[in-house]
C-alpha cells in the first residue's frame, strides 16, 4: 500500500512537472520578448530637420513592429571616433540589430565586420560602408539623385558658367556618390566649368562663410550647389547677404523649413527631396525581418524627387515637403 502511494505521488509530481513546463513554453510564446534595435545616426544635432523626420519614421516601425529601439547619434557628422565608440557601446549590449548611417565610408568598416561576425543583423541607412558587412542598404540612390541636382543646375544656366560644389563630409557615402552624380552631367557640357568641390564639416555656418568666399572670389560663378540641408542653407543666406539671386543659381538637397523659404523666395532654384520618413521606417522593417530570418533586399531605394517653386505645391509634392508624423 505505502508502495503503490510512493508511486501515485511520483505520479501525480511528474504530471505536474510537464504541465508546468507546458504552460512556461506557451507562455513564452504568447509572450514574445520585444525585439532590441539600436538606431546610430550621422548626428543628434536637432537643427538639422532631415534626421529628426528620420527618426519619426523608426519610431512609427517600432511601434508597428513592436520593437524596442534606442537612437543615438554623434554631436556632429565628422565625429566619427564618437560614432565608433557608439557601435561598440552598442554590441557590448547585444541588440538583435543594430540600424548605422555611416559618418565615414572607411573607418566605419573593420566595426561594422566585428558587428556582423558577433551575430548582430546590421542595416546601413542614408550612407553606406566600403563592405559588404550589411544585411540590407536602405537609403536614397545618391548617384542618381547627383545626376537630378546636376541636370536642374543645366537647366538654370545659359552661356559659359562655373559651378561650384559645397559638400558636408569629406569621406561620407552619399557624399562620394551625389558629387560623382553631380559631375557626371555637368561634366558632359564645355560651357560648364566645375570648381573644386569645398568641404564645411558639416557646419551650416562654415557652409555660409565658404559660399561667401567663393562668390566674392570667383565674381563669375554662377551656380553653387549645397549637398545636404546645411550645406544648401549656409549657401542661401550667403546669396541672401550678397543680394546674389538673380545672378547665382543654387540647387540644393532635402527639405528643411529654411530650405522650402529659400524656393519660394527665389533664393533656390530647386532641390533634390529624400524620404527620411520613409527611410528611418523601412530600416526598422528590415532589421525585424532579417532577425527573423527572412529574406531582405540587399538595397532599398527610398527615391528622391526634384522639387522647383513650379511644383512645390502640388498636392503629392506637399505631403513629402511636410510630411506629418503624429505629433
């Protein structure tokens, strides 16, 4: 009798044992741990609109994916010490992804291949890398969009002109790629003559005194094109300053309040729009599906389009020039 209880008992223990066991794993499933992903833009500099319009777009993802993700970014786009130093701030928590807009095409490589072999999925977003380290490139095809703003800057031209090129960072991806689009059209015309292209840190204010430079030093030139939004914005005022806009024809790149000003006053002929909304959201998407073992698309292309005051209120037009993000 005392044996037959013994094993009614070791029974009845061993039941409950795999019903416990079978209620933890259906937990764990009904329960699923959100996914980490840490988001590591060119700057947190908040003046600049085009990564603020970024990161609403990771923010909506992450919500629709359920994910949990952290934004960090350097102080400012030629720190690119301070942006190694994040990445690997960044794998020494183990996020199931981590999202990089590259501030060096070189530098950020040997990271970025230690990122990969430690099992982390990496997506590049805006601006790539010198390897092939990345699950996934979501960004705009700057070579194209270069090729866009060189044929506006044809259009605006008549007769012999020189042309000067203000550019961000040095060894940034979407830099190489639009000054190489750039000269590609420009290049093919004999009454055009390219000046070297100039480099402003990425500072608005450099931007401003370089373009200032420029015109007073090449009393001749006629087309300046800005690169990004501080880039195009420094330039603008100092064409403002000099009361130079009826001469000097800028063409610049993404969508700033202070850029859509510079359009409707004349100050810039046309600028080429991204999607930062659209980028800062596929990125995430991506990240999800490629830990989830999912096959991805080796590149996004998140479009550009040239905007001039012509077609700035058009209704489509207006939804990517102020494109709402649920605040």
């Amino acid at each position: 009798m005392i044996v037959w209880k013994h094993k009614w008992l070791s029974g009845a223990v061993a039941l409950l044992l795999v019903v416990g066991c079978l209620v933890y794993w259906i937990n764990g499933f009904s329960e699923k741990k959100a996914l980490e992903v840490t988001v590591i833009i060119k700057t947190t500099d908040d003046s600049v609109e085009f990564w603020q319009v970024l990161i609403d777009g990771v923010h909506e993802a992450a919500k629709e994916f359920d994910a949990n993700v952290q934004v960090w970014g350097s102080k400012t786009e030629t720190d690119v010490d301070e942006q190694i130093s994040l990445v690997e701030k960044a794998m020494r928590n183990r996020p199931d992804a981590i999202v990089l807009a590259a501030n060096d095409f070189d530098r950020l490589v040997p990271i970025s291949e230690k990122a990969r072999k430690s099992g982390i999925k990496l997506i590049i977003v805006d601006s790539g890398i010198n390897s092939d380290a990345a699950k996934s490139i979501v960004a705009t095809d700057n070579v194209k969009a270069g090729r866009e703003a060189g044929q506006a800057m044809h259009q605006e031209l008549t007769g012999n002109a020189k042309v000067a090129i203000i550019s961000y960072v040095k060894n940034a991806a979407s830099h190489i790629d639009r000054e190489k689009g750039v000269r590609e059209v420009l290049g093919q015309y004999p009454n055009i003559e390219l000046l070297d292209t100039y480099y402003v840190e990425g500072s608005e204010q450099n931007a401003y005194l370089k373009a200032k430079e420029i015109l007073r030093k090449h009393t001749d030139v006629l087309g300046i094109i800005g690169l990004n939004e501080p880039t195009t914005v420094g330039a603008g005022r100092a064409i403002q300053e000099l009361e130079l806009k009826e001469r000097v024809k800028l063409i610049g790149f993404d969508s700033s309040v202070n850029e859509i000003k510079l359009l409707e006053e004349g100050v810039m002929k046309a600028t080429v729009i991204q999607r930062p909304f659209q980028m800062g959201y596929l990125s995430i998407k991506t990240a999800m599906e490629a830990v989830k073992g999912k096959k991805v698309s080796k590149f996004l292309d998140t479009g550009s389009l040239v905007i001039t005051k012509q077609n700035m209120y058009d209704e489509e037009n207006q939804k990517l020039l102020f494109p709402f993000v649920g605040k």
